[in-house]
C-alpha cells in the first residue's frame, strides 16, 4: 500500500511540473513572437496630384515589404487637401496620437517653423518630403527651429532639374531657335510660387540657355500651380495670343506639360517640327510622349529613390540613429 500511494503520488508531481513547465514557456513564446510596431503619420499635400500619388504608394508600400516577424509600420496617410489650415490639423492629431514619427510634404513651406515646431516640441522625429523649407535668410540653412537633429528633408535638387529641362532644349540641333531669328522664345508655366522646386525649376531651366551662350525671350511667363487643366489653359491662351512667335514651353512638371501638350495639338502646332515641350516628373504617360515624339523631353523626379529614401531615414530615426539635414537625390535627363 506504501509504495502505490508513493507511485500515485510521484505520478501526480510529474503531471504538475509538466504543467508547471507549460505555463511557463507559452508566454515566453509569445513573447518572443510578437512584434514591436511603430505608428508612422504621413502627410501629403495633396493626394491629387500625380507625382505625389506615385510617391506616397510607392512609400506605403515600401514600409509593407519592411515589415516581419519582430517589427511592423502601421503607417498612416492622410491628404492636405492642399489647404494648410487641414494639414495642421492632421498634424496636431498625429501628435495627439502618440506617432513614433512623422513624415510630411508641406501644404505651404512659409508655414513649416510653426508646423515643425510643434513636431519637434513633441519630440517627434520629423522627415520632410518634396517640398523643401528655406531657413530664415531664404537659403538652406535650416536657421532657428529647422536646424535640429530630429528634423530632416529628403528630396531632390530641383535647380538640378532646371538645368537639365535647358539642357534638353539647348542640346536640340537648332538650341530651341525654330525659326532662326537668333533668340529662343519661350512661354513658362509654373508651380506652386511658393514651393522652392518651382522657384529653382523657373530660374535654373533659362539660366542653362543662358549659360549655353543663347539669347532668350520670356513672351509668358504665368502660374500654374501643378494642374493639368491650368496648363492647358495657359498655353491655349498664349498660343491664340503669340502663335509661331512661342518656340519653347516650359512646365515646371509633367501635369501642366500634358495640358500644354493638349493645347498645342489643338492649336495645330506640331511638337519636335514647329515647336517644342518639356515637364518635370518622367511620368509614365509624358516618357511615352517623348518617345514618341509628343514631348521634347522631361526630368525624371525619382519618387522610388526618394519615398525609399525617405522610409530609410525615419527608419534609422526609430532605430535612434543620427540624422543628417539633408538626402538627396538624384534627377535624370529623359529625352528620345
């Protein structure tokens, strides 16, 4: 009898320490399986618009191919509406809820200490996209509030991308002189007139004709804030204004260069014979037209190299990594 009661008894102790050991090893496994997440607020300007849309997909994206078994992104993206008092709001809600970090492309860059401010106060790591804030003496120094550690801009150097849309017209076999009176006319449709890339895209894109040694004339020179209808509208109007006088238009990106190029066929004028046409963006559309001889040319706007980028930075910025002012990259020539 002592010695059953000795074997239920050594039975039921292995039942406990087995059960002992279960209990204790489920969690632990569990635990090690679960992954840390990071919330990401994204902010774009405006979802319509068709660089930004490829950018901001191709950054979603990016964070989705980022994430496995012992760390995940859960980003997420709002739309400014292109109005700033919008995106403020939007900001002050990412803030609100605890974001790990913000990535933001600025509705109005003369707005960003206050927005970057308030970020930054949070203790926020901030990464700015396509759309670059001046420091205060209007260069890019990141005076005051900008120059801090937490704060970044990864874009590309939009004098860059003027220089090559002049290029391309200065490298054609007549330099842009269709009619060969000794001077390049041209009509100019710009961006946003408060976003630096169009500031630079207008000045850098004579200035290469310039530096070229070619004499210039500015029959036009209007706003058109991005959008495909403004461009078409300008360059209608020019076009039943100056006519054969117009040899060169230029557009500060790709959507107003697809108006333009509406307009132009319209208007009876033939690209690459009576006039010519370059944007900024390398959209899959206006790459098509160049190589079809629709567009001049076009600046490829790298929204892959910089959404990549830009994922990179906040990132390192999670992992507590340093953060250099500036990333750039590169644009790229795009002609037939």
């Amino acid at each position: 009898m002592k010695k059953l009661i000795a074997l239920v008894l050594a039975f039921v102790l292995a039942l406990g320490l087995v059960a002992c050991g279960t209990a204790t090893t489920e969690p632990t496994e569990q635990a090690a399986g679960e992954a840390k997440t990071y919330k990401v607020g994204v902010a774009i300007y405006q979802f319509d618009d068709n660089f930004m849309t490829l950018y901001r997909n191709e950054l979603q994206s990016y964070f989705e191919s980022l994430n496995n078994d012992t760390v995940k992104y859960d980003v997420t993206i709002v739309d400014g509406k292109n109005d700033m008092a919008e995106q403020t709001n939007q900001i002050n809600n990412f803030i609100t809820q605890g974001m790990d970090v913000i990535i933001l492309n600025l509705v109005q860059t003369s707005s960003a200490d206050a927005v970057i401010k308030s970020i930054v106060d949070a203790g926020i790591p901030l990464v700015l996209i396509n759309r670059e804030p001046l420091g205060d003496n209007g260069d890019e120094s990141y005076a005051g509030i900008l120059d801090n550690a937490t704060v970044c801009y990864v874009g590309a150097d939009a004098r860059q991308s003027g220089t090559y849309q002049g290029e391309i017209i200065a490298e054609l076999a007549d330099h842009g002189d269709i009619n060969g009176d000794g001077k390049v006319s041209y009509i100019m449709i710009e961006g946003d007139p408060e976003n630096i890339d169009a500031q630079y895209r207008t000045e850098f894109s004579v200035k290469a004709l310039v530096d070229a040694g070619i004499e210039v004339e500015c029959l036009d020179d209007q706003i058109g804030n991005w959008a495909q209808a403004k461009g078409q509208e300008i360059t209608a109007n020019d076009l039943a204004q100056y006519g054969d006088q117009i040899e060169v238009v230029f557009c500060n990106n790709d959507a107003m260069a697809l108006g333009a190029a509406a307009a132009i066929t319209a208007a009876g004028r033939t690209v690459g014979e009576d006039i010519y046409l370059v944007g900024v963006d390398a959209l899959d559309e206006c790459v098509e037209m160049v190589q079809n001889g629709q567009m001049t040319g076009t600046v490829l706007n790298d929204h892959i190299g910089q959404s990549h980028a830009a994922v990179d930075v906040a990132v390192a910025a999670l992992n507590g990594e340093p953060m250099d002012n500036y990333y750039w990259v590169d644009y790229v020539k795009v002609t037939k």
